[in-house]
C-alpha cells in the first residue's frame, strides 16, 4: 500500500475492521451497514486523472459480501482500476465524458467523503457522518492533496455529491480543474457539457486519443 499521505496511513491502520478504530466511538448507534468494510474510494486513486467526489458506498443486497470486503481491501492500495463488478454505475456516473470503459477503468477514480456503505445518505446518516474522523480525513485529504494537484492541471476533480459534507458550498471557487457542482444532488451524473470539457482535456493532455462521443446517459439513476 502506497503510505505517502495522512489519507493513507489513517486507512492502513484499518485492516479488516468494520469500522475504522478512530470512528468506533462515534458509531454505538449506527445508521450505516457494517457487513461491507469502508470503502473511501474505488479506481486508481494515486494514478487516476479524473478524480469524483461522491456521498458514500450503495451496495445491492444481491452482492456477495465476501467478494466485495475482498475487493475493497484489495482498492485501498490505492492503484487497482475500477472493479468490473460496478461497472454500471461507473458507465452512469462518467458517461458524459465519453471514455471507453477499459480507459475509464484506468483513468477516473471515485472518493467518498463518508466510507459506510447505506441505502440513504440523507438526515440521519449526513448528521453522524459529520461527526466522523474518517470524513475530516477525506476532507483534508480533497483540501491538501487533490485541489492543489487540480490546480496546477494535474487532475480534473469533480465534487458531484454531498457538497456540505465535503465542506463546499455551492458557490466554492473553481481553480484550474476544479469544478464544484450542485443542483444534481441525486442523481450523481455529470453534465454533458462537463463531461466533454473533462473529454477534451484528457486528449489534449495525452491520456487518450480524440474522443468518439457515445450516447448521452440519461440524469437520472
């Protein structure tokens, strides 16, 4: 596991735990489901160049909770590609950038501010999540780490989801590649017009070559 940052090194003292020791206290009355690990983030994380802020980790109940605690473990290294087992969602949730899903899978990586899995993350489960050491870590790590790499035109950051929590606001700056998006709170879909600006910049930056545009998704999910 890559142990350059505090991001990390906070998730490698996790392990195998259903809760991060440092959230345990925070979590006697749990609204989230801890048969599935925490899971901060999918894809490429140390390597993507497309990097999108999402609420937190929604598994169906038809997913076998063995191999999805196994492929988390596996992701925290932080340079696995984004897991065939979600590629539907991801296809959702990127498609208006346009990419290919083997190069998807290799270039964008999801964090999430909250790492517990949950079928709503709505009041009760935003007002525990805010007290949570686990989501300040997220925090400064989006803060120290991510927009400064976004910035300077290293990565293209997107925060779909959850801007509160992530501590943005609506009318947060947008430096170099950072774009701050609210009014799509449920349906965590990029624009279309985002997702060609994302597009031309990954041609024009050489990660991949001109773009056939696919069919637009649709904003919803």
């Amino acid at each position: 596991m890559y142990l350059g940052s505090d991001f990390h090194r906070f998730w490698a003292r996790c392990g195998r735990h259903q809760i991060h020791p440092d959230d345990d206290a925070h979590l006697k009355h749990s609204p989230f489901d801890h048969s599935v690990l925490p899971c901060p983030f999918d894809g490429p994380l140390e390597m993507a160049k497309v990097v999108i802020c999402l609420a937190n980790p929604k598994y169906d109940d038809d997913k076998d909770r063995q191999a999805l605690n196994a492929l988390i473990m596996s992701m925290r290294s932080g340079e696995d590609v984004l897991p065939e087992m979600f590629a539907d969602f991801y296809r959702r949730t990127t498609g208006p950038i346009g990419l290919e899903e083997r190069r998807m899978r290799h270039l964008v990586s999801i964090l999430n501010v909250c790492p517990y899995a949950s079928k709503s993350m709505e009041g009760k489960e935003v007002r525990v999540a805010s007290g949570l050491p686990s989501v300040w870590t997220a925090q400064k790590y989006l803060r120290e780490v991510l927009m400064p790499r976004a910035q300077t035109g290293n990565i293209y950051l997107v925060v779909l989801r959850k801007l509160q929590l992530w501590g943005l606001t609506a009318d947060a700056e947008e430096v170099g590649n950072i774009r701050v998006v609210s009014g799509r709170e449920l349906s965590g879909v990029m624009s279309q017009s985002l997702g060609e600006e994302i597009g031309l910049w990954l041609v024009r930056k050489g990660y991949v070559p001109l773009i056939k545009r696919q069919k637009r998704h649709h904003d919803s999910q």
